[in-house]
C-alpha cells in the first residue's frame, strides 16, 4: 500500500473525529444532558421559559488518546506532519492503540409541553464520528522503511506470524435525533430518543493474520495477508457532498433512558444509548483476499495495486457504537459527586468515571477523574455558569494531557508530555425563551385574559368597536 493510505487514514482518524463523552455534563439539566440522556428534564417548573434553543452555536467536543510502543511515530506525525518510524524496534510484539470520538450537536430544539408530568419533546442535528485502530510496529515501519522488515527476516524465513495484523475503523456519520421525555410519578422518570442517521465516511481495515516470505533465487516477496478492507470512498475522491445530509447511506437509532430518586435522595440514571446502524451504499467497495506475490522494488506500491484492482462495488451494514450507561449520586448540600459506569456494546472500550461538582449560585465547578479500558487514565475539569434560563460550559475530561499537546502543537515538539498521548475539549451554549411555565396555582398568565401591552384589537372589535362591559 502507499503511504498516502496510512496518512490519510490517520487524518481521518485525529481531523473528523466525532463520540466523545463529556462525563462532567451528566445529571447537570442543561439541554446537552437531555438529549445525551432523554429521561433528564431540561426545564425547571416554575422558573424555565418555554423553549430551549441553542441558536446555532455547537455543543461540540473533541477527544483522543493514543499508546503503546508506536506511540513515538504517531506523536510526531500529529505534531510535526513529519512521518518517521526509525526509532521503533522491528521486534517489538505490542500494539499501538488509537482512540478518538467526536460529538457536535449543531441544533438542539426543546419546548417544555406540560407542566403535568413534566412532559419534554425535543429535535436535535449533531455529526459524531468514533474511531478505534490497534497495529503493529511492523506495520508501522513498512510504510517508511520496508527494507528493514525484509532485513529481519533474511536469516529467519517467516511466513505467518502476523507482523503485520491491523484492525482500524472510521466512521463519520449525522444524526437526526426526536426526544421525548415524562415522569411517571414523583421519583421515576423515562425517556426515549428515536434518530434517524445519514452516514458520511466508513472506513474499516482487518487484518486477522499475515506474514513475510522472501524467495532469495528469485527476490521475490510473498505476502500473506487474510483480512479485508471496507470503504465508502477513494482518499483521492472526496467531494464536499459526501458531507451533507441525505438518504445515500441511511440508518436508525434508538435510545432509552430512565432514571429514579429514592426517598433517601439516592439518584440513578441508566441509559441504553444509540442502539442503531448505518446501511452504506452499493457504491460502497469492499475487498477480501490473502495471497500475493510482490516483486522486489515494488513493495510500496504493488499491494495497493492489486487490491485496488479486485475491489467490490457493494452495499454492507456498520453498527454505531451504541453505549450501556449507570449513573449514582446523592446530593451533600453544594457538592454533587456522580459515579458513572459506560460500555461500549458492539466495540472496544468503556469507563469508570467519578465526576464532583461544588455549585454555588450559578456557578458550577467539576473535577472529574476517568479510567478508559482502552489503558487511559483521565482527569478532567469544567466550568459552568447555570440558570434557569441560560447556560454556557466549558471543559475537557483529559484537562493536562490537553495542556501537553497544545503545548507539542504550539513548539512542533513530540517529546512533550510523559506516557500516553491525548486531548479532549468541549464547550456550549443554550437559552430559553417564551412564557415562564408555572404550575396552575403559581402561574399568573391566563390566556386570553393577561394582553401584551400595546398588542392590536382583534378583528371584530376593529369593526364593531369597542364592547362595552
């Protein structure tokens, strides 16, 4: 393959990435929670107006995390576009591990319906992307240097020993979500999200075994490669189409959430969450083979040649990486802390996260610490400033290792920063606007009855003047 194809897998990667978590934001009603988690109420009887809007301005974030003994190459190729895999052993057995995820709500729309039963309906637009890849150093290494491979295995003969096993996966999609949200008494609550998906960009690569064979008469290389690789487009064919919304790649997603409070002031929140797929289009292409034959010289280029060659044109189905969610708190005065358990249901990952919140006034302050499986171990801080009425936060769940790579960007230096890499930032904003929606025996509005000053007569009084009383 060409170089071309590992560098523009990791710009896919690390540039669209769209999943992260924001655990700060959990159990905090502002409108972000409750379309992330459809049974939380967004509005405040008695003191929230009728409608909740973000006026266009993103609730966006954006998170990554890479380890493991490539983690050198890949620093350096995010920090300073340079791609150099000279320092990593062509012995090494580990994997590198990527992980990044995106999450932008572009419009989120909610009108609180009922004072009774606090009954919620909400749309929303948002764009995610989540990705996962693990490689070897081998791997790696080919893309720069291959001769360096072919060296190693000069006086050994290997020919399945899986040097060169991959598994990587992209996927870009849009997400339009309904919500809908009630209680069903005092203390339970539930809450369900139905969305449809239009997918942008997939890209997937397994390699399940693989190896190196040299024939020293002939100088050929055999290459053993059982795997396949799924995409939706060509790196050298990307239109500015692909990114918008439509019916091409279409798919469904469905959320359910409930949550409940004790009469001890225990809270729970558990959430099974976008529980969907994406059916790619029969212009997709697909590719499954194992065995070439690749002269000497060629190597760069003569894999790529004949796998571009044998693709299918043909339509597959992906899974979105739907989520099982439990949260616990009990409220101590100002200071809320939250535990939250997250898996992943149909990829790698999950976390543990214990998110404390001191609140005073508007103000609210969170320190948050998370252990990813994928190895990462996170802490994170963000800043909110929240009223009935209004709200705007900001944030990051990998608050140092952000610092370090702002820092790597900044200087173009990939030796900043001690054990894995990653960043994550998010921030967003949203306002309520319309009639305050009070409960029958606080509320002053009566239809009808309560005019706007200055408002018109209507259009028989106009005609018939006014009545007298």
């Amino acid at each position: 393959m060409r170089l071309v194809i590992l560098v523009g897998f990791i710009l896919f990667i690390f540039n669209l990435r769209a999943g992260a978590q924001q655990f700060a934001l959990y159990n905090t009603g502002t409108l972000y929670d409750s379309f992330e988690n459809p049974s939380q109420k967004a509005f405040i009887t008695d003191s929230s107006r009728h409608y909740a809007f973000n006026f266009f301005i993103p609730a966006a974030g954006v998170s990554y995390g890479t380890s493991g003994p490539g983690l050198p190459t890949i620093k350096k190729a995010l920090y300073t576009g340079k791609y150099d895999a000279r320092t990593l052993s062509e012995e090494e057995t580990g994997l590198t591990r990527i992980s990044s995820a995106e999450n932008a709500y572009l419009l989120t729309f909610k009108l609180f319906q009922s004072v009774k039963y606090h009954r919620e309906l909400g749309f929303s637009w948002q764009v995610r992307t989540e990705n996962y890849g693990e490689t070897t150093n081998q791997t790696l290494i080919v893309f720069q240097d291959y001769k360096r491979i072919i060296d190693k295995q000069l006086d050994n003969q290997l020919f399945d020993n899986n040097m060169f096993n991959t598994n990587v996966y992209a996927q870009s999609y849009h997400q339009f979500g309904f919500t809908f949200r009630e209680n069903y008494n005092k203390r339970l609550a539930y809450g369900i999200k139905l969305s449809y998906l239009s997918g942008i960009a997939y890209s997937k690569i397994k390699i399940n075994s693989s190896g190196l064979n040299i024939n020293m008469e002939t100088l050929d290389y055999d290459v053993y490669v059982d795997g396949d690789l799924r995409t939706n487009f060509y790196y050298d064919d990307i239109e500015k189409k692909m990114f918008l919304p439509g019916f091409k790649n279409p798919g469904l997603a469905l959320s359910l959430s409930g949550n409940y409070k004790s009469k001890r002031g225990w809270y729970f929140l558990a959430n099974l969450k976008d529980i969907g797929f994406i059916k790619w289009s029969k212009d997709s292409y697909m590719f499954r083979d194992k065995n070439y034959t690749i002269e000497a010289g060629m190597v760069k280029d003569s894999l790529w040649h004949q796998i571009k060659s044998k693709l299918q044109r043909k339509g597959y189905t992906t899974l979105i990486n739907g989520k099982a969610e439990i949260l616990f708190n009990k409220d101590l005065g100002n200071y809320q802390p939250n535990l939250l358990l997250s898996k992943n249901l149909f990829y790698k990952g999950g976390d543990i996260a214990l998110v404390n919140t001191y609140r005073y006034k508007s103000l609210n302050l969170s320190l948050s610490t998370d252990y990813n499986l994928n190895n990462f171990f996170e802490v994170g801080a963000q800043v909110m400033m929240k009223s009935p009425n209004t709200e705007f936060f900001l944030g990051s769940d990998q608050l140092f290792k952000t610092m370090d790579t702002q820092k790597a960007l900044i200087n173009s230096d990939e030796t900043v920063g001690n054990g894995y890499s990653g960043a994550s930032f998010y921030l967003g904003f949203s306002l309520k606007f319309g009639r305050i929606m009070s409960r029958p025996q606080n509320d002053n509005y009566i239809p009808g009855v309560n005019l706007k000053p200055g408002a018109k007569p209507g259009f028989f009084q106009r005609i018939l003047g006014k009545r007298q009383e």
